[in-house]
C-alpha cells in the first residue's frame, strides 16, 4: 500500500487539509523561493520518492542548467552533472538512498555548472519515511564551495567580502562615514583550551551580542577573531563609537559564557572617519588595521583612531609596500625563491625543500619578508604573487626530480589563495601547464588560512588530495593549532614550529606536549616535520625520543636559491 500522499506534476497534494492548502500550487513555489533566500550559498531540493518527482529552487536551476524546477528522477539526471571519475559512486548512493539502505546523504564531489565548468559541492541530505517505513521524501541542500560567501558561517555575520563591497557603496554615494574593527586578544587561549567547537559558540556568542545591540550601522566579520563595524557618519558618531567599544569591551571582560565556562577576553580596536571619497576600500580597510595594530602594539584595550600622526608615520611604510605591491604588478619583479632542505629523520637524507619567497628591492637590498608578507596577504595583489611563487617552484623542482623521482617541494598557502572562488581551477591549470607531477608538490597551509571556517578548509584539503596534491599544517604547536585539528583535516604532515621545540630539553611541559603531538600524528598516519634544527644536540635529542620523520632547518643549510641549493645537495649526498 502506498503512502497517504499524492502528487501531481505541478503540486505536492497532503492529505492533510490544512498543509494541502499551505504548500499547493503557486503556495509552493512561495515556499521554496523564501527558503531560498534565506538560505545563503545553497541550493535546496525534496524528492518525493515513491514517484520520483522532485521539486529544486530555482537558483538551482539557473546555476546548473538543470531541466527545470520539477523534474522525474532527479536523482539519476543529476548523475550527468557530476564529474565523471565520481558518477558510479554517486550512483551508488543514490540507489542505496532510494532502498532504504541509507537515511542520509553527505559527500563532497564536482558538480558541472551551466558553463561547463567543474566546482566542488557538498551535498547534506535526510531520507523521511512513512509511517510503513518506506522512503518517502529525500530532502537536502547543495553547497558551492567555490561561490564566495557574503555571510560567515560561524557567526552568521556579514563576511569581509560583503565588507569590502560596503565600503565601496559608502564611497559611491560620497557620503562620509566610519569604519571600527576590534581584535579579540587571547581567543586563542580559550580556542586551544577547550577546542574549535567551544571556540566557534564563543564567536557566535560574541556576534549575537553585537546583533543583539540594534545599531544604526552594518557589523561584519574580519580576519579570524576581528569584528568590523560600519556606519554613516553624523555629528554623534564619534562618541557613540566609543561608547559602544567601552561597552563591547565590559561584556567581554565580564559576560560572555559559554557551557557553563566563562571566557575573560581583552579587545583593542582601531577606527577611521572616511571623507576623503577619492580613497580606496582598502586603503580604507589598511588605515584601521594600521591604528588597531598601533593599540595592540601599544597594549592598549582602547579604540583608537586613525589620524593625522599615524598618517605620517605609515606613510613611508606604505609607500615601500606600493612598491612591493607595484612589482606583482609587473610580473613580479623583484621577487625570487630560496630553498631550505627537508630531511628524513631516519637517515638524514634529503626528501624535498620548503619554498620561501623573498625580495630585492630596485637599489639591490634585500628587504625582510616579514616587513611585507603579513601586509600582502590582505591585499588582491598576492594572488598573483601566490601563482607565480607556485610556478617557479615547479620548475626549479623539476631540475631536481629529473634524477629524483619521489623529491617534494613544499609551497605555502596564503589566506587570499583560499578565499578565492578560482584558485582550485587555477592550482591544477598551473600544474597541468607547467607539466608537474601533483604528488611531488605539498601545500603547507599557514597560520593565517586556518581561520577559515573548519568545515570548509576539509573540503579544500579534500580537493587538492584528491588532485593528487599532499598537504601539511604549518606552525603546529602555535595559535590556532591544535590536535583537534589532526582528526578534523585530512593533512598528510605537521610542522612543528621552532619556537615550541626552544629549550624543549630543559621544559618539561613542552616534551609532554610534543610526545602526545607525534605520538598522535604516528597512529593517525600523519607525518611529522620539526621546524628550527639548529644543533647537532637537539637534532639527536629529538630522533631519539619523539616519533618525528623529517627535520629541517640551519643546522642543515639556511634558505638558499636554487642553483645553490643544488650544488649543496651534491656535496651533501656525497658526504654521507
């Protein structure tokens, strides 16, 4: 006997007199429209399984070109949509879905849009059945992982891509207005204590409170733990400002809870009163950076505001990093790789080099990385420093894995690579270009890109193993990493940063923490690397006592360009 609930192809008819009229007809369609719109970066969809009709928004359907809204056996024609190395196992699900043998669906594969182009999705679906048992209504969503995302998901905030464009509008209209951002200080202590989860309710604690307020402005998510917030100008902004931060600053201090634990946070902030519209949104955006880094700087727990003074004094700054800026620009002029080696801990033979960038200004000095690094991963321009740093190391590798086919070079991931929607069609366009070999390439993800949202840095790390790519976590043992991130990410390595294995023979602590580390990374199948090898002395100490597979650092050779390193690996090689 079929379940109590009919269809046709335009309605989905309850018996139920009440929810028959709620959903028939146009009702239906007035359904899904406000689902979809309140439902950011997904598409939504319900299967009705014994007929096998389906109903799919209609963002949808602009998006992948499907047939239409209403469709028979969606399931199976969607199978035509995914990439065809995935449709079997695709297939497979969906047919243990349809016989019950499943109640849920939750799998990351790439999906062909309506211009032909391939983009990782993930799909969460729930199987609900009749009162009988059988499979009634298969109802899910479909996320894009390559759209950018206007609304943050841990905070549900507006994220800093929405912020940029607000800033943009404000300047349009040329009406004045201010811009705040405030850092929460020591999240970190309370994110390594007690986990990622924990740490994720504090963000969204913190931002409900800042909802909860009824501002006439915009707040938005900044970089990892920061909070922008956004508003035209009048003759009270300035007091109400820092009023409003004084406040933000007491809650924080005071009231913010979480599972019964209570968190004790600091802030500092910085601020800019924008009049001047023939500024740009992120020299804007650098400006309250510049002043919240100056309280930061200063230890300051105040809100402090972008003047005169700071002008001065970031303006030389400034004009040396639009120099460095200007050279991206111009095929990266300037800029070149060094190579440090990566050894094997086992016998010390030399397996792969990490690329580290580096620039020499038009006078022939060398100008320190960390003078610009953290300044250019917050502009638009690093992309393409990012690309050309990928080239060049895949084809100064390629001199070495000609007589040494297993060798790995290791290049950093920076924040602006990830948070673009192109940059994974990119990645395997460079390589297939270049003509490199995925698995001699590893991509190290710095500290700055694991504040992306967890949940979407697996599906990164999943599509660049899935391309053949390895993957390593650097800094581990530093700010946002912790050993819930082994069992959250699919990493092939660790990096253990110098500063937690310093006077390790001599901290206790320290060697408790680095045993648990290894000895995790070792049953979990995770390769493990130690930064900052110095001396003849902790290197032994290490390979004796911690479950370590590869080292690096001066003790071996400082970071050296390519021809260099390549004469060194000789003489190296030949004196073991």
């Amino acid at each position: 006997m079929k379940p109590m609930i009919t269809l046709d192809s335009d309605t989905m008819l309850f018996n139920d007199k009440g929810f028959k009229e709620a959903i028939a007809g146009r009702n239906l369609d007035i359904v899904f429209d406000a689902l979809s719109e309140c439902i950011e970066n997904r598409f939504i969809f319900v299967d009705y399984i014994p007929e096998k009709l389906s109903r799919w928004s209609r963002d949808a359907v602009e998006y992948f070109g499907l047939p239409g809204i209403r469709m028979k056996d969606s399931g199976h024609l969607f199978a035509n949509y995914v990439a065809e190395d995935e449709r079997e196992l695709y297939l497979e699900m969906i047919d243990a879905l349809e016989r019950g043998e499943t109640t849920t669906l939750d799998y990351i594969m790439k999906v062909r849009n309506a211009q032909g182009i391939y983009q990782t999705t993930g799909c969460k679906a729930k199987l609900i059945s009749a009162d009988d048992g059988s499979p009634l209504f298969f109802v899910g969503s479909i996320r894009n992982y390559e759209r950018p995302d206007t609304i943050d998901p841990v905070t549900g905030l507006y994220s800093r891509n929405n912020l940029m464009a607000t800033i943009k509008q404000y300047l349009g209209e040329k009406q004045p207005f201010a811009v705040s951002e405030a850092g929460i200080r020591n999240y970190f202590d309370f994110n390594s204590m007690y986990g990622f989860d924990e740490g994720n309710k504090l963000l969204k604690k913190i931002a409900e409170w800042l909802q909860s307020r009824k501002l006439k402005g915009t707040f938005f998510r900044g970089d990892g733990t920061k909070f922008v917030y956004v508003v035209k100008e009048d003759e009270h902004t300035t007091g109400e400002m820092h009023e409003f931060f004084d406040e933000f600053k007491r809650f924080l201090k005071n009231d913010v809870v979480v599972d019964g634990m209570h968190a004790e946070l600091d802030v500092c902030g910085g601020a800019m009163h924008v009049t001047d519209m023939t500024l740009d949104a992120s020299t804007i955006y650098n400006s309250v950076q510049y002043a919240m880094a100056q309280a930061k700087n200063e230890n300051r727990m105040e809100l402090l505001v972008y003047n005169d003074e700071m002008q001065a004094k970031s303006r030389e700054h400034l004009s040396s990093l639009n120099k460095i800026r200007n050279s991206i620009v111009e095929g990266c002029r300037g800029f070149y790789l060094v190579y440090q080696p990566i050894v094997s801990a086992e016998d010390e033979s030399v397996i792969g080099m990490e690329a580290l960038i580096r620039y020499r200004d038009e006078k022939g000095n060398i100008v320190p990385p960390n003078s610009f690094i953290p300044w250019l991963e917050k502009d638009a321009a690093f992309y393409e420093l990012g690309s050309f740093i990928l080239r060049t190391a895949m084809n100064d590798a390629k001199r070495i894995i000609s007589d040494d086919p297993d060798f790995i070079v290791n290049v950093n991931l920076a924040y602006p690579q990830l948070q673009r929607v192109d940059f994974k069609t990119d990645l395997n366009r460079i390589v297939e270009e270049e003509n490199f070999r995925a698995r001699n390439l590893k991509l190290e993800l710095t500290e700055r890109c694991k504040l992306i949202d967890v949940d979407s840095l697996r599906n990164d790390m999943v599509f660049f193993k899935s391309s053949g790519m390895q993957t390593a976590l650097d800094d581990f043992g530093t700010g946002y990493s912790a050993l819930g991130l082994l069992v959250s990410l699919p990493v092939d390595q660790i990096k253990i940063d110098k500063s937690f294995i310093d006077n390790i023979q001599e901290d206790f602590p320290k060697q408790c923490l680095l045993e648990a580390i290894t000895n995790c990374a070792s049953r979990l199948n995770i390769n493990c690397c130690v930064e900052g090898i110095e001396t003849e002395e902790i290197k032994e100490y290490l390979r004796k006592n911690f479950k370590i597979t590869s080292m690096q650092g001066y003790y071996y050779s400082k970071p050296i360009e390519i021809d260099d390193f390549i004469e060194w690996m000789k003489e190296y090689r030949a004196s073991k």
